[in-house]
C-alpha cells in the first residue's frame, strides 16, 4: 500500500473515532480541484494479439496520458501478469518516464529502447493470464485520482503442439576451431528444450565423418532450458587429414525421449584441420512453432575464424533448397562475428511450401564472393515443422477505455460521463452483426447494471473487417442514477453472451473486456456539523429542579468546502408522555407537530473550518416535571426551502437530541390496610386506608385520594376503567417531601351485591379531573399514583328473624279448646339459607 493510501486510510479512521457517519457524503470531504497531475493509461495493445502459442515472444504496448492542470515529474510504468483469478501480480519489466506534461489529446507510448515491452511466454504454463499495465506504481506523483492508473487485458497461451519435450541442438563452438593434426578439439554444442515439458536422461552423440567419436549423457532438461555438453575430438587417432571434415551432433541419439518434432535432433558443421574462414556457428528460430499462414525469424552467427579480413560478406537463408532471405553484413576482421537475420514467410507463392517438416540452412558467403581456404564449412542446416494455417476466425477485444470528463469527476460539475472504447479485429475474418456492452457497478460489488450507449444503433449489429477498427460511446448519467460519491467501475463488453453464449466465434473468448475506475468526489459544499468534540453543552446539568433556568449551547462548525451564509439555530422541546396502564400510544416525540420551539438564534456567515456557538435558554417553572427531549437544529427547513437557507454536502448531521429531567413533585401510594383484615362478612363496615407519600423534591399543592371496588369474576375482570366503582375521596390540602400521610374511608360491604365473593380495591392518588387530565398537582411521573390491593374475599351468610306470632281464636280460649298458633320471619342475611324446621313451645307464665 503507498504512502497517500495510508494517510486516507488514517483520515477515515481518524473520523470514524469522532463519531461521524453517513460515508463520504455524511463526512463532507470534498475531494475536487486539487490542481494535480493525473496519470491513466490510455491504450493497452499485444502484438501478436491474443492467442499465442506458447514460446511466442509478445510484444507488450501502452499509451500514458496526463489529463491533470500539472505536469507529472518522473515516474515508473510498471507491468505486470498473473494466472487469471490469481491473486498476485508478477513485475516483468518496469519503464522509468522523466516526466509529462499535460495533454488531452496526445498519449505517450511507453518504449524501452525504441520498442515495445517483450513478454516471452516460454516459461509459461498453458492458460489465460491477465496482463495489467500500472502508470506510478511506486506512488512518486501525487494525482487527482489514485484509482484510475491502470489497464488489465488477457493473453491465452495455447499448446505449441501436443506438450511434449523439443530437444533441438542450436549452437556448435569448436576449440580450437582450426586445429592442426596434433591438437585436441573441444567440441561444445548447447541444446534447448524448446518443448512444453521436461525431458528426462538423453544421450548426445558426437561424431565426424559419419563415425562416433564422443558422446554425452544428460540426467535431464526442462521445458525452456538449456545445457552445454563437450565432445573431445582427437584428429590425430581418428586419421584426420588436413582439410574439411563434417561433424555431426545428434540429440537424444538412442531415441529415449518422445519429442513434438523428432526431425530437429542433429546439427551439422565442417571442421578444416589447419584452416581458418567464414562460418555460421548458430542457427536459431524466434518461435517454437511455426504456422503456414504466419512468420519466423531465423538467426545465425556467423563468424570469421580466418587469418584475414573478409570484405562483402553475405548470409543466405534457405528452406528446402529456395532462398528466402539474403542479408550483407560487410566486412568482417579476423575472429570479429556478426548476427544475421532473416525473415521466413512460410505462406510466399514463391516457396511452395505446405505443412510438414522443412529444411532451413544458412549459407555464408553462397555466391563465393570471399576466397577461403575451406569452402565446405559454410552452412549450417535444421529442420523446421509448419503447422497448418490458423482457422479463418475473427478475433474481437477493446484496445482502450476512456472516460470523458476524465476521472476524478466532482458531483455537480458534470451530469454526464462519456465512456468511449475502441474496438480492434485483430483476426482473419469479418465480424459481423455483434455488440458491445457498457456497464457500471461500485467497486467491490459482484452485480454489473447496464449503461445505455450514446447512439443505440452504434452498439449493436455492428460489423468489422480483419485489421480494422471502430469506436462505441455509452452514457453513465450521473443525475438519473442517483450516484453518490464513491469509487466506481466502469467496463465494456464486446460480443456480450446472449443465452449463455458468444454471437460471433473468435479465436479468443477469454479478452473481450476492459475495466477501468471511477472516482466520484463531493460536490464544494458547507457543511454545517455539531463540534465532534463537544456537540452540546448544557447547564446546569441535565437534571433540575423545576423553576431553574436550563442553558444549552450549541457548539457548530463548517467541515465542508464552501463558506456557509446566514443560516438559524432553533431549539425545541417535547415531553415524554406516559402511558396509560389500560392502553398505549404512538412512538411519542418523533413527528416535528410533537415538538415546541422555545428559541431561533441567527447567526452569520461561518467560514470553512470555523467555529460559532448558538445559546438559548428554556424557563421550567411552568413546565409539567418529567423526562424532555431537546432537539436543536442547524439551518432548519422553511417554507418552500426544504434543505434550510444553506445547500449542504449533507443535510443528514443538521440534527442533535438530548434529554434532561426536570424534577418537582412525585405522589405515590406505598401501601393498603383494611380493618378488621380479609375475609370480611358481607354486610360489615371496613375502614380502608391507604398511605401517601411524595418521593419528590418539592411539597404538593391540594390533592384527593379515590377509592375504589371491583367485582372479580373471571380472569377478565376489572381489566377496564368503567368496572371500577368508586366509594370514598379523601382531599388533602398538600404533603411535605418524604412525609408519609394516611388517607382513611369507610367501605360498607352491605352495599354489595348479595351472595359475597372476590373484590379488589384500587386507590388514586391525584386522579384526573376534567379540567386538568394529569391531576390537581404537576408531577415528574404520572404513572405510579395508583395501587391495586390483592383480592378480598366477602363472605355472606344467612341471618333468618322471626317478625310476629300469631293466635287464631284469639288470646282467651276455653279450656279443652284448640289454639292454632303462627309465625312470620324473614332471612336478613346476604346467602339463601337452606330447608328451615320452626319448633313451637309453651310454658305457664311465672314457672
């Protein structure tokens, strides 16, 4: 990670610990119009293009550009590769820039010695790799946009044949090179395993005029390696004469290794014992493989091992006996050496040639133009595969991605981003009838959304011809997608799957995307904040008494980019309702009808990063006590101006909510005596007393305490205020703090409906009247004047009275005459009484 990533990083913590919230946006960082440098890479090509088969050397091209109002000083260009998917990038080469000035037409192209960048994919395992290009990649130039430095694009390496080993044998030394009868020769060839894979133990022979005269046993090569191995050629005991005599080096001589070409095993030369002349000493081919429809360098080394000068020297190139190539090297000194070049283009009328193994020799000095005492040693022949022609496919990829205004774009300033792309057909037949895609997702988001082009019809059914090109534009339209600022990726699709496949067949599916970044920044902007530091101060503290005066200080500042004119500070108060026990309500103070201003302060215009204070102060002496929340809002909304006087970065931090206590008096019933005690008999008087007591901190003005009764029936009863029936008030005239008071009435149960059974007594302290639904006395909490008693059980019992007797035939009878005697009663009681026997008796008056 750079330094500059760092510092953002720390800033971003650094505000998250101060409590601010809302990303970018809630922050107010506004990141626009910095007057920096700004580097992206403007083109990305390969040559050859996407596939290649492996061993190719692929000549890697970009374009840097800088589109900021500074010129960047020197800075790298570095470039990268990985397996696609993989997770690290690989450096292979890195390019030094001294310097760029700005320009929004001219692109650099980034050149080491005059040419491309090589990537030899010799090395490589078969696969898609992803080729990124990275503009400052050691973090030298500060720049308007850190995101936008880069382009990836992908290359496929495909099999050079049917991933076998390639032993070829490329260079021959001699040491000697002239020797005389009696001197040892030193015979060095080195061999390349040009192959896919490694080759395992192989033997080299070593032999002159047909006859083995030294051999070499190699444990092993791998694919793209290389050996040297020595022969000892002795022409003394093998009867050499002075003069020519033909070498011969053969690879893998005992067959042991299954190669992709077993035609390239041998290389012959000439050895002159005594001799000293013009010779090649190596012959190599810049690819592994070579198609009929494609090209091949071939190189040789060609050296004077003469005593004199060599004037005119010229190098022909043959395949299968036609000479392709001619090349003049000059003049060559004694033991000077030169590299001769020539181009092989397999597909010439002139060459007849066809897939299958070909010759390739080169030839010193062909026509004979220099005298040499040896003219036998002047060649040098390997054999060569052509491959059929690749298929006749078309092959699709977008070269560059540009955005217009260049990123980083500051919100406001530009509604409209033009992302435009040129698309190359880099293949051997016609596209026709394909699209492109463009789309957008914030970075770090799986799911793309589609962008629409800036001319439908240039998007879709579109042709190209092989080797040509065309631009598309699509439109990111920063107003109708509502984006916010962040860090974007933009992408374009060439020949989008539809149904889950390609329209057009290509030569390589895997490169037909390009990404780029980005950067949205906020819009220059105040933004009015409350102090991170100390928001809100409120004195004397945030619980009173009732009567003091509360002061509350609002601490603002400007974090924004823009100074803030005149603008307002309105504090405002609601009070927590409480909650009936029989019923609840909406969430209480959190619609602006619930709120009561109590004081607007104007302040003036606030200057980015300075600090104001609003002060305002609310009188509690004829407040209700209880729990308030106090909301203060900078610039508030008006009348036809939702977001306040002041247009903000965020209007979402314009709000800040405390609450206090305002503390007075606080009546409750802390307890319920019933004399005589539960159970009671129906038809006794009970003295019920409740005791009273205010747990506030000031005395209570007049009050009544309610009883009331309640029938219990089943469990539903009582549950509704209507159920309850009262029977007693007893009024005070005011309590002390903390100065228990008991308030006494007579309950009469013979009021109750007969037959007894469970009752429950609830007392009220301080119950509502119509005028005043809190009661006669302002409390901190009007939810705890109420007490209900546990059930009382009544108990009713029969009571039969006999009322009169009376005696038919009067009070004076005959005696032996007969009296009939009755009576009248009645049950007084509160239950039936059950089946009831009258016994009658008499007695003489005086015993």
């Amino acid at each position: 990670m750079g330094k500059k990533a760092v510092m953002a990083m720390v800033l971003m913590i650094l505000l998250a610990l101060l409590g601010l919230s809302g990303g970018w946006g809630g922050l107010g960082l506004g990141l626009g119009g910095t007057g920096l440098p700004e580097l992206h890479l403007q083109k990305l090509v390969l040559e050859p293009p996407s596939p290649v088969a492996r061993g190719e050397v692929v000549m890697v091209r970009a374009w840097v550009m800088n589109t900021g109002e500074r010129p960047a000083e020197e800075f790298q260009v570095e470039f990268f590769y990985r397996p696609q998917g993989g997770e690290s990038w690989i450096s292979f080469h890195v390019v030094t820039i001294p310097g760029l000035v700005p320009s929004r037409q001219e692109a650099l192209e980034v050149k080491d010695r005059g040419q491309g960048i090589p990537f030899d994919t010799a090395g490589l395992e078969l696969g898609t790799y992803e080729i990124r290009v990275v503009a400052d990649s050691n973090d030298r130039i500060p720049e308007e946009d850190e995101m936008n430095n880069e382009l990836v694009t992908t290359l496929t390496v495909l099999p050079s044949k049917i991933g076998l080993p390639d032993l070829q044998p490329v260079a021959l030394t001699l040491e000697p090179p002239s020797p005389t009868v009696h001197q040892l020769v030193v015979v060095t060839v080195e061999i390349r395993n040009t192959g896919d894979r490694d080759a395992g133990p192989f033997r080299v022979s070593f032999r002159v005029n047909g006859i083995e005269f030294d051999s070499g046993e190699i444990e092993g090569l791998p694919a793209g390696g290389s050996v040297s191995v020595q022969g000892a050629l002795d022409p003394y005991a093998l009867g050499l004469k002075p003069g020519s005599h033909r070498l011969l080096i053969v690879v893998d001589a005992d067959e042991q290794i299954g190669e992709q070409d077993e035609a390239n095993n041998e290389l012959t030369a000439f050895l002159t014992i005594q001799g000293a002349e013009l010779r090649p000493i190596s012959l190599e081919f810049d690819k592994p493989l070579v198609r009929l429809d494609g090209q091949v360098t071939v190189s040789s080394k060609v050296v004077n091992m003469g005593k004199g000068e060599a004037e005119a020297v010229e190098v022909g190139f043959y395949i299968d006996g036609r000479q392709f190539a001619l090349m003049r090297l000059g003049p060559l000194g004694p033991g000077e050496e030169a590299l001769a070049q020539g181009e092989l283009i397999p597909s010439r009328p002139e060459l007849g040639l066809s897939p299958g193994v070909h010759e390739v020799r080169v030839v010193v000095d062909p026509n004979d133009l220099v005298p040499e005492l040896d003219e036998a040693n002047n060649e040098l022949a390997k054999a060569l595969t052509i491959l059929p022609p690749e298929p006749k496919l078309a092959e699709l990829h977008p070269q560059s991605l540009e955005l217009s205004p260049p990123s980083p774009v500051e919100l406001r300033t530009a509604e409209v981003v033009l992302v435009a792309s040129v698309i190359r057909n880099t293949g051997k037949a016609t596209a026709e009838g394909f699209a492109v895609e463009f789309g957008y997702r914030p970075k770090g988001r799986r799911r793309w959304d589609p962008l629409p082009c800036r001319d439908q019809a240039g998007c879709t059914g579109l042709v190209l011809a092989p080797g040509g090109e065309l631009k598309v534009e699509g439109r990111l339209s920063i107003a109708d997608l509502a984006l916010t600022p962040g860090i974007y990726e933009i992408r374009v699709v060439v020949d989008p799957p539809a149904g889950g496949e390609d329209q057009i067949p290509e030569l390589d599916e895997t490169n037909n995307e390009l990404t780029t970044t980005l950067t949205l920044l906020s819009p220059r902007l105040p933004d009015l904040i409350f102090d991170p530091a100390l928001p809100v101060e409120v004195s004397p503290g945030y619980q009173v008494n009732r009567g003091q005066t509360l002061r509350f200080t609002a601490n603002i500042t400007n974090l924004g980019e823009l100074e803030a004119g005149l603008f307002e500070v309105e504090f405002a108060y609601c009070r927590f309702p409480e909650i009936t026990p029989v019923g609840g309500a909406e969430q209480p103070c959190t619609r602006p009808e619930d709120f009561t201003t109590f004081s607007v302060i104007p302040l003036p215009e606030l200057d980015v990063g300075e600090k104001a204070q609003a002060e305002a102060t609310l009188e509690t002496t004829a407040l209700q006590p209880g729990n308030y929340l106090i909301r203060i809002v900078l610039d508030p909304a008006e009348a036809g101006r939702p977001e306040g006087r002041v247009v903000e970065q965020s209007e979402l931090n314009n709000v800040m909510e405390i609450t206090v206590l305002i503390q007075g008096a606080d009546l409750i019933p802390i307890a319920l005596m019933l004399e005589p005690p539960a159970p009671v008999l129906q038809g006794q008087v009970v003295k019920v007393t409740a005791t009273v007591i205010d747990v506030g901190v000031e005395p209570t003005g007049k009050f009544d305490v309610r009883f009331y009764w309640c029938r219990v029936v089943d469990e539903s009863s009582c549950q509704r205020e209507v159920e309850f029936v009262p029977f007693g008030t007893v009024s005070f005239p005011g309590i002390a703090v903390n100065n228990p008071e008991p308030a006494t009435v007579e309950w009469d149960t013979g009021r109750l409906e007969p037959g007894g059974g469970s009752y429950l007594i609830r007392v009220v302290v301080d119950p509502p009247t119509a005028g005043r639904p809190q009661g006669q006395v302002l409390e901190q909490n009007e939810l705890n004047n109420e007490l209900i008693s546990q059930e009382i059980e009544v108990i009713a019992k029969p009571d039969l009275v006999p009322l009169a007797i009376e005696l038919r035939e009067g009070h004076t009878v005959v005696q032996g005459g007969r009296i009939t005697v009755s009576v009248r009663f009645t049950n007084s009681g509160y239950l039936d009484s059950p089946e009831v026997k009258v016994g009658f008796f008499y007695r003489v008056m005086g015993e």
